[in-house]
C-alpha cells in the first residue's frame, strides 16, 4: 500500500510537469503567433510591395532604382492630360523601360479624345488599346478629361456614362482587362480654397484653377460625376473597374463602403489621397482601421508619384523613398503621426499582417491580371 501511494504521487507529478510543459508550449506558440501576425516598421525593405499608380514620363531609371531598393514593382500608367507628353511618347517610354526592368515594371495604357465626335472614333481608338495590349500593357486608364474637358459638337460635357464609350468598356471586360479611372475629383474642388480641408488639395487647385470647380459652376457638379462613374458601374458588371484616388470619395469611408457593397467589380487605390483617410482617422480612428479590414481585399495601394521635369536623381530618390515609407508607417505601425496636410495628430492604424499582404500585394495581383507577368 505504501509503494502504491508513492507510485501515485510520482504520477502525479509526472502529469502534471506534462502539463504545464504543454502550458509553456502553448503560450509560447500562441506569443509568436501574436508577435507574426503584424510586421513591424523595419520590415519595409523585405516586403514584396506594389505601386499601382505612378507615371513615367521621360526615360529615366531613377525610379526604378529606388523601386528595386525599396522591394517595390510598379504600374506605369499612361494618361492624356494637355501638359503630359502625347499618350504615344508614354507608351513608348514605357515600353523602353519594361524592356530593361522586365522585372519591376508594368504598364497601363489609355486612349485618345481627339476627334470624338467622328464617325471612326470607336474604331480608332479600340485599335489603338489593342496594339498597346499587344505591346504588353495590361491596363487602361481613363481621365477626369472625360466629365470635366471634353465636350460634344453641341457644346455639352461628355460623361463616363456617355454610350460612345460603351464598346470600350464591353470589349475590357470581354478581355478582362482592367479599367483604372480617375472620374472626377476630390470634393474639395468643389469648395473655396480656404474652406479645403488638405493643404495639398489647396496648392493643386491654386495652380490649376481650370480644374477648381468651385470656379466653374457651369460645369457638372460633384454628384453627377460620381453618378455617372456609379452608370458605368452598373450597366458594366462585367468590367473589372479600379477607382483611382479613392473612387473620388476620398472624404467619407462610409461613402466608399456603399459603392464597394452595391459594385463588386470595383476596387479602389489610394493615390494621392491617403491624406484623407490620415484626417479621417484623427477623429475616428477605429472606422477608418474597420473600414481597412472590412475591405481588405478592394484597396490596392498606389501613390500617383511621377518622374519627370526638372528634379535631380538623389532628390527624386528621396522624395519617393520618404513618401513610400510614411505610408508603410502609417498603415503597419501604431505610433502618434502627423501631416503636412492638415492639422492634429493620428495613430498609425497598425493592420494585420494578412491585410498589409492584401494591400501591397496580392490585390494588385487580383486586379490587375499580368501585373506579375515578368518577375
């Protein structure tokens, strides 16, 4: 009887040094779990990233160079605004550097406005996209030209909705080829300079007061550029659809929601109006992290940064490292923050690992078919 009690206790403890053993096991496992499941600031350089939305506009590898320092590949997207070079020049410069950098480099192509109102327009320009897609483009891009420039023979504005265009967009969605499009503009267009709520915005539209609608009231009104992106939208589900600059509801995530719920064919990338979402979140910080998870697998990420003009390398270098590496701060850390572009602070939203993936990476892959083609 003595050596069963002692033989009992022994397996007592024996079990239960078993199972505290498993404790330690799965605490231990549980504490790495946590500590992977985010990454942290210095992870920047060793995560595959894209950049969605850049243009290049001269032949000039300096982007490139920081994009491959930076572990990013890139969209170069043709545009036809008055002051870019003509949209033949960009696809030649794209095609030169996708040639060197098969690597790190994609690109979207775009079609003309010129003679809309002939009788070969659609033809013309459906042939023009197809030698582009022939010459490795992947994407088209369409402008705010479109809604805010453009005007028929009769002297009326020509909207996204308009049924000329439909062929376009009947024959990217029998290719399934993507369409990013810039429709409209932030709402603060719409208001004085001073009542703009990002400085940014504030200094673009004092330098182009053409596109400053609050100067122009003759011309269509914020609602029905968004209403007319939203036709498309609709009479199109089968066109896989990329909202630049936040879809042009940069101001209220809740906005943005209603438009991805009703539209699944469209995404949206975050050029130039990060901002937005930055200010959003100095009052609201926990719906605009929400808004992130819950759409996770719609926003791509994107910055609108451009080579071009009269700017050294080191300092284009900069310019591009700094901007990439104050929104991978914002979106995977959790510190204080603050903006050039208004006033107060904001913590960094710090998203899972798994969404940062999305955003960076495998949604460009998603929506972009062909994007990855050459790495």
């Amino acid at each position: 009887m003595k050596f069963y009690k002692q033989f009992s206790y022994l397996g007592l403890l024996i079990v239960s040094v078993f199972l505290w053993q498993c404790s330690l096991t799965k605490t231990a496992s549980n504490n790495a779990t946590d500590g992977n499941s985010y990454y942290s600031v210095n992870d920047f350089k060793t995560i595959l990233k894209y950049d969605t939305h850049v243009h290049l506009n001269v032949y000039d590898t300096t982007f490139i160079h920081q994009a491959r320092a930076d572990n990013f590949r890139l969209l170069a997207v043709n545009v036809n605004p008055a002051y870019y070079p003509p949209i033949e020049e960009q696809r030649s410069i794209a095609m030169r550097l996708l040639q060197v950098y098969p690597d790190r480099l994609a690109y979207a192509t775009t079609f003309s406005l010129e003679n809309w109102d002939s009788d070969d327009w659609q033809q013309k320009q459906l042939a023009y996209l197809k030698e582009s897609f022939d010459k490795g483009a992947i994407a088209v891009k369409v402008w705010k030209n479109v809604g805010m420039e453009l005007k028929d023979k009769n002297g009326k504005f020509v909207m996204i909705d308009n049924p000329k265009l439909d062929p376009i967009f009947d024959y990217l969605a029998k290719q399934h080829i993507p369409l990013i499009g810039h429709l409209g503009e932030p709402q603060n267009a719409w208001l004085p300079l001073e009542k703009m709520t990002i400085k940014g915005n504030q200094s673009y539209f004092s330098k182009h007061p053409e596109y400053h609608m609050y100067l122009h009231p003759e011309y269509p009104s914020y609602d029905a550029q968004i209403q007319a992106r939203d036709n498309i939208l609709a009479k199109h589900p089968g066109l896989q659809f990329i909202g630049a600059h936040l879809g042009s509801l940069e101001w209220s995530t809740d906005e943005l929601a209603k438009r991805l719920d009703k539209f699944p064919n469209m995404a949206i990338d975050m050029a130039a109006r990060i901002s937005h979402l930055q200010l959003q979140a100095v009052t609201d910080y926990e719906k605009v992290r929400n808004f992130f998870i819950k759409y996770q697998d719609r926003i791509i990420y994107a910055t609108d940064l451009e080579a071009g003009g009269t700017i050294n390398a080191p300092e284009l270098e900069k310019r591009i490292h700094d901007s990439w590496l104050r929104d991978w701060n914002f979106l995977v850390g959790d510190a204080m923050l603050q903006s050039t572009n208004f006033e107060g602070a904001f913590k960094g939203l710090k998203l899972p690992r798994a969404v940062v993936d999305k955003i960076y990476r495998t949604n460009a892959e998603k929506w972009f078919p062909g994007i990855n083609k050459n790495k």
